[in-house]
C-alpha cells in the first residue's frame, strides 16, 4: 500500500472527515483539478462493437483482467469494463476502475495516463485516496516504468474492505486450483469424504472471522477476511503436506496433554472478569468453540477414511495444539 502526498495540508484536512466521503468533500484544489479532468475524452475505438457486447452480457472485467480463475485477458477485460459501464455498474473492481487500470498501465489497451486521470474522478473513493491516485498517475508520467493498481493509495476502511474481498477473491480461486490438483487422483469415496468435512470446516472458519476478530476501526472487514484467507490457506497447506506423507503422529497420552492445555487456555478465558479484546466477547469465543470441537470431530472422520494409518488422537492432539495457540492469543498479547 502506498500513499503519496499531493498537498500536505490534505494530510491533516483529510483526518478530519468520515472515510466514506467522497469527491463532492474533497478540497476544492481536488475538485477544480477534477473539473479538468473531466474535459478528456475516453477514446472511442476503444469501446467493444455492437456484436462484441452481446457476446460480453454478464462478462466480469475484474476476473478477465487479473486473470482471476481463467487465463488474464486484458483486451478483453477493457471491452467487458465498458459494457459494465454502460450498465452503470459502480463496484470498485468493474466497469471504471478496470478501465482506470487498464489505461494507466496500458494493459488491454495503448497507454493514457490522461484517461486513466479522468476515470480516478469517477472512481469511488475518500477524498485523500482520489488525490492520492492523482498523485500517483501524475508520477507516472516521469516514471513510465511503474505501474498502478486501485488498491495502490488506500486509506480508508471502506476500501481497504473492498481490496481485501478482492484479494481474498484472487487468493480463492488460486486455492481451488491447488485443491483440484491435489484430489485429481483421490478416490470418489475420499473425495466425497472431504465435501463432507467442508461445510465444518466453513462453519468454523466464519465464526472464527465473526467472533473472534477485533472489529474495531475502520479496517475491521478487511481483519475479518484477513483471517478467514489465513485458515483456508492452512487447510490447504496441511492437505499437501499430508499428501507428501508429512502425517502427524501423536499418543493418547499427547492428547491428554493437549487437552489439558487447551481447557486451561479456554478456562483462563472464561473465567476472567476483566476480559477485554475489543469487541470479542467470551460467549463469542465460547459459541467459536463449540463449533470448533464439531470441526474436530468431522475432521476425524475424514481423517480415519483418507489416511487410515494415522489415529484419531493424532488427528484431535493437531488440531488442539492449532485451537490452543488461538486461544492464547487473546492474553498472551
């Protein structure tokens, strides 16, 4: 994330006003410099013919530009952002903000940096995010070589929640890639058995997200999804490992300790008066709790019918050991 300074006295204007403010706040030497902007002219031919916005109905310039669960194809990203502009479409990740990317980095279409300052007027955003962007296209005009992206200059909450959906997004689809080639050679019965662990493991992963994630401030979304994108990662990684014969191995008597280890952490919790983390509150993490033994459990299942030879006390002392170190994150701080 970087941001650069156009006035410096926005810097102390800007922290003053709601981070949901748009152009119609901004100063006026932002606005004024909009009002010129405004005047350029997007180039026609770029526009997608008649025919080509047919074929183009429900297209997702977002996915066609950063190549998200398909092949990246920029021209066709910048044809498909007009369509949706014509839709008036106003998602950060459509419509203008692709043709403002495509423009300012001419990928999908020559080089503007002109346009690409136009449509930052148009783009959704606080006030000190559109001067940012306009700094930040006004620099590339000295500096060819370097390239822009919406999410480049954020400061507010709003879209550091936008860029964060959409990199988890991005992240999802790169993860479904991974989880396809790794089951290509499962059986039908263990495939099965992992659709039937997923929806315990997306129970957990959201009530994780929703209850035991600070969401104070402005960033709290983007918090949120930050560790629902961090879990489904792990899960992905735990699975290749495993693949790659890196099973765990662990006693009974290990999983007594473990056990005892995380009752202690989830008691320390619980029966603390003066608990205080945020907005996590203890019947959050109890309620995340419960759901998680239920993941534990289902976990097991699936464990028992993939990889046979492990135990189901290894399988509980892993994930106890993954659920302790969570717990003791809200007083070992």
């Amino acid at each position: 994330m970087r941001i650069r300074t156009v006035v410096t006295l926005l810097l102390l204007w800007y922290f003053c006003i709601p981070a949901s403010a748009q152009l119609s706040d901004a100063p006026p030497e932002i606005q004024n410099a909009c009002k010129g902007f405004m005047k350029i002219q997007l180039p026609k031919n770029d526009r997608p013919t008649l025919e080509e916005a047919k074929t183009l109905a429900g297209c997702v310039s977002e996915d066609l530009y950063y190549g998200i669960g398909q092949p990246a194809d920029p021209v066709k990203a910048r044809k498909c952002a007009y369509t949706e502009m014509d839709r008036n479409s106003d998602m950060i990740f459509a419509g203008k903000g692709i043709l403002m990317m495509v423009y300012a980095n001419g990928k999908g279409a020559t080089r503007n940096l002109d346009a690409a300052l136009r449509l930052t007027c148009e783009v959704e955003g606080a006030p000190f995010e559109i001067a940012g962007r306009i700094a930040h296209l006004q620099a590339m005009k000295k500096d060819p070589e370097e390239d822009f992206d919406v999410c480049d200059d954020v400061t507010s909450g709003f879209m550091m929640g936008a860029c964060a959906s959409h990199n988890e997004k991005a992240d999802g689809a790169k993860r479904q890639a991974r989880l396809n080639a790794l089951t290509s050679q499962w059986s039908a019965d263990e495939r099965q058995a992992l659709q039937t662990l997923q929806p315990a493991f997306d129970t957990f992963v959201q009530a994780r997200a929703e209850n035991e994630v600070d969401a104070t401030g402005t960033a709290r979304a983007a918090m949120a999804m930050g560790e629902e994108s961090t879990l489904r990662k792990d899960f992905i990684d735990a699975l290749e490992r495993f693949e790659k014969g890196q099973l765990p191995h662990f006693t009974a008597a290990q999983f007594s300790q473990a056990d005892a280890g995380l009752n202690t952490a989830y008691g320390k919790i619980q029966h603390r008066k003066d608990f205080s983390y945020g907005t996590v509150t203890q019947q959050g993490i109890r309620t995340t709790q419960r759901i998680w033994l239920q993941y534990r459990d289902a976990w097991v299942s699936f464990g028992q019918k993939k990889y046979p030879a492990v135990s189901a006390d290894s399988w509980k002392t892993w994930l106890t050991q993954q659920r302790t170190k969570m717990l003791k994150d809200f007083f070992e701080q």
